[in-house]
C-alpha cells in the first residue's frame, strides 16, 4: 500500500512594506497683512481655502509645501510696528515702510504697484498743487503718503518747505473729510480710504496720486533676515507665491467678480464698482514674470536710492540702511539694517531665468544719502 505523506509548512512570509516616512510637522510662521488689494487677497485665499490662516490649519498651498501660514491682521502702522518689534515672521509692507523698520529684511514677492491708489484730496477748486503752498497737508508721516506728496512737489518743480506736512493716521483724516471738518481741507489717503471720501465727498478731488510714479511704492511681502533662517521659511513663502499667482489666475476666469468682492471683505470695499477702482489704481503683479522684472529691472534700484534718502530726511532712520540685491551683505556691523531683494522664490514661478538687478552696479550697495 502506498502512503503519501503530505508534508504541512508554514506559509511564506509576506514580504515586507515599508510605509513611506510620514512628512516632518509643519513649520508655522506668522504673517501681518492688512487691508490693500494685493494683501486683502490674502483673506480671499483664506475664505477659498488655498491658504488657512488659523493656526494648525493648512489650506492647498500649504499642504503642497508642508507649512503652515498664520495670517495676522492688524492695522497698517501696527503691522509695522509688531514687525519692527520681531512679533511676525513675515509681513506686507511697501519698500518704503520696510526700509523704516531697522530689521534686516528679505523682500521675496512684490504684489503690486501703487498707481493711483494713494491720492492728496483737495476742494474742487483747488486744481493746482500750488494753490496749497503754505496750507496744511495732512497724511502718516514718513509714510508713502508723505512720500508720494513730495514726489508731486518734486516733478512740478515746487519746494517741499512751502507745503507744512501733518503727520495724522489716515482714517482720522477720512473720518473728519466724511465728517465736513474745513480743517481737513487737504489730506493724503489710500484706498480704501480715498474710495469712502470719492462717494461721500462729490466736493473733493483728487488733485494728485501716486500715478506719475507708478511703480516706485511697491508693494510686497517680506520676512525677517532671522526668520528667514529657519529650516521652512522658503516653504512658507512659496506657498504665499503660489496662492497669489492662484488668486491672479482666478482673476482671469468667470470667478473674477465674485473673488473680487470676496477681498473687499476685508478690503472695505463692498462693491464690484468699488473693487475696479481698487485694483485699476493698484496694479497688481500678476504673474513670476512680472514680479521677476520688477526685483531685477532698473527702476527699483533708482527708487531705493530716492527712499533712502527720503527716510533719512524725514528722520526715521539713524543710519542709512542697506539695500541689496542678491545674497546677504557680509562684513557689516552687527546694527547694520538691511532690505534685501530676493529673487529665489519668484525664479521659480518664472518663465526665464534672473537677469542682474542693474547690468552695471554690484550687487550691493548703499545708496547715497
């Protein structure tokens, strides 16, 4: 008889799989915007989920560069002040402003151009800029107002000692324009200041804007040189690049009017009528490519070289800050401040690569007071 003996053995163990590491925790930095166009955008992309500035929270952006952007809104002074003082990593601020903080910055998206969206409101009658000689002009002091007012002066061939400048915070000055006060009978605002006094005041004008010098007050994000330091922070700004370029896109679809009311939200702006005023007299750099030939295209430098200036006139500076181009500045005190202009970011949502900043200058440099 024959007996097959079937023989029994333990399966074959599977093999093994590995599961793929988990991505290391988020890094979280904190972002100051406040109420303008280009930064309101910032709270449009947090309503439609791109970015979530809640703290912990990631919106599509930040989940595609594993960071975690904490929008923190606050008033245009005070962003620079909490800024100024180390309380945000990044903020949005005008090139102007930056240069006033004494922090060593890094300038890494521009994200428009102030062509008309800072207006010195005047009686209708008032239709020269030379009817004010000698009358006050209210506006922030040492602010792109103030800034934007002695460039008119300038380009009209007019002396800035015969028009007496009132540093006042914008929105004492539209309440008290809104209000008829005949004190207030000339003062410097922003949008969307200058879009409350348009409707309420048919009376007044804008007798001058920041049009004749579009594309000097810029308008940007920025982060501390310290911040910047810290393993994530080019992530974080890649991933507010990459949500502004969205927003832009968007800009571009039947989404627009919707989108553009949504920024009103925060923006002050309540209609759509309001909203293409807005961002007719802010000119928003839409794209890598724009951006990219705003940092590394002539005008900037020529610009900076006029702020410093302006800064060190007006006295909000000590010292003059250094503006560079390029990699941080070596071989300078340890109190030196700095704006520097970083292209790293925008490279990579541009279709070419960096040209120099000026063909001719190094890339730093001091600009002369």
């Amino acid at each position: 008889m024959l007996f097959l003996v079937l023989a029994c053995s333990e399966p074959a163990p599977a093999p093994k799989v590995h599961a793929p590491a988990a991505p290391p925790p988020a890094a979280s930095f904190t972002f100051g915007w406040s109420e303008y166009p280009s930064w309101s955008a910032f709270w449009a992309m947090h309503k439609i989920g791109t970015l979530d500035g809640d703290k912990g929270e990631q919106g599509e952006f930040e989940r595609k560069h594993n960071i975690d952007i904490v929008l923190v809104e606050c008033a245009y002074s005070a962003c620079i002040s909490q800024y100024a003082a180390g309380a945000l990593d990044a903020v949005a601020l005008t090139n102007l402003d930056t240069i006033t903080t004494g922090i060593r910055s890094v300038g890494f998206l521009p994200t428009s151009t102030s062509a008309g969206g800072d207006q010195l409101w005047a009686k209708t009658d008032v239709t020269k800029l030379a009817q004010l000689k000698g009358k006050k002009v209210r506006g922030l002091a040492g602010s792109v107002s103030e800034y934007m007012f002695r460039r008119n002066l300038e380009l009209q061939g007019l002396d800035s000692k015969d028009f007496p400048w009132v540093g006042e915070d914008p929105e004492i000055i539209t309440q008290a324009m809104l209000a008829n006060n005949a004190e207030y009978d000339a003062g410097v605002v922003w949008n969307p200041f200058g879009l409350a006094i348009r409707k309420a005041r048919p009376d007044l004008h804008a007798l001058v804007s920041s049009a004749p010098i579009a594309g000097e007050i810029v308008d940007m994000l920025v982060m501390s040189e310290a911040s910047w330091a810290r393993p994530g922070a080019q992530d974080a700004a890649r991933a507010l690049a990459d949500a502004f370029y969205d927003f832009n896109r968007r800009l571009t679809t039947p989404e627009r009017d919707a989108l553009l009311v949504a920024t009103g939200d925060k923006f002050g702006a309540s209609t759509i009528e309001d909203m293409n005023i807005a961002v007719t007299e802010t000119r928003f750099y839409a794209t890598g490519d724009e951006a990219l030939a705003v940092w590394t295209g002539p005008q900037l430098a020529e610009t900076m070289t006029r702020m410093v200036t302006f800064v060190q006139n007006a006295g909000l500076v000590t010292s003059a800050p250094l503006v560079v181009f390029g990699p941080a500045p070596t071989d300078v005190p340890e109190t030196q401040a700095w704006l520097r202009f970083d292209s790293s970011v925008i490279e990579d949502f541009a279709s070419a690569p960096a040209a120099p900043a000026t063909p001719d200058a190094p890339p730093a440099a001091t600009p002369t007071p």
